[in-house]
C-alpha cells in the first residue's frame, strides 16, 4: 500500500464519450488515455491519483466529501456540463478544505454564452482551461505546488 498522497481526479458528464464526442472540440484523447498520462505524472510527483468519473451529480458531490475523509491534497474536477448548473457541487466544494482545481478541455469562455458562467469556478483553487489533454496534466503541476 502506498504512503503517498492521493490527488482525486473527477470527471463528470459525457466525459466516458471522450475519443468519440465532438474530437473537434474535446480532442481524440480517450479518459483511459488522460488517466495513464496523469497516472505516470503522478508518480514521478510522488502522488498517487484517484481518477474517476460519474454521469450522476451526486457521485461528484459524495467524491468531493470522500477526498475531505481521506485527507486529498487536491482534487481535480472537470464537472462538464455541471459546471455551469450544479449549485450542489458549488456548494459541495465550498464545504471542503482540499483545494479543487477546475479542468476544461475546451475553453468555456470561447463557447456558448451558457457556459460562460461556472458554479465550480466560484469556489475552485484555480482553473485550467483550454489546452485539451493537457489542462489536466497543467492542473495535476499546479496540484503539486500546493
């Protein structure tokens, strides 16, 4: 069993279709091929990720309670479209002392006037935005920092 601090990773909605869903937009990046990049980050950061992912708001809003209980150093979410709805998960990461970093593929403020708005941004750490793949080995850096 490992000794060294974890770094939950939590993917929210339709992010399971990654590969598939919109490459124009989200890139050709499986999950599975995000997972393994930030699985071997991890390691040579001397951390061990958590990396998860839910269609169901209240799996995010259990894994953020989950991370507090264990003593997380940070978490990483990409809350996907529940960024920009999800009072729960604003308030989920508010009632937390881990820092949560926000990750986005895409940059929301170059899409849709909706996705403008982020309810996780309000009470996130940081963001990282708009490098595809990359914005969560940027996050799991920054993670490292803290």
């Amino acid at each position: 069993m490992s000794t060294n601090p974890v770094v939950f990773v939590l993917n929210g909605p339709n992010l399971n279709l990654l590969g598939m869903r919109e490459p124009e937009i989200y890139g050709t990046d499986t999950l599975d091929d995000i997972a393994g990049r930030l699985d071997d980050q991890a390691r040579e950061l001397g951390f061990d990720i958590d990396f998860r992912q839910s269609n169901h708001e209240g799996h995010l809003v259990d894994w953020l309670h989950e991370a507090q209980a264990v003593g997380a150093k940070a978490v990483l979410i990409n809350a996907g479209a529940y960024t920009h709805t999800s009072i729960a998960l604003h308030d989920a990461i508010k009632s937390i002392k881990v820092p949560v970093i926000e990750v986005h593929l895409s940059d929301p403020m170059k899409r849709e006037a909706f996705r403008h708005i982020s309810y996780v941004g309000m009470v996130a750490h940081s963001c990282f935005a708009g490098h595809g793949a990359k914005s969560y080995e940027l996050a799991l850096d920054a993670a490292a920092r803290l």
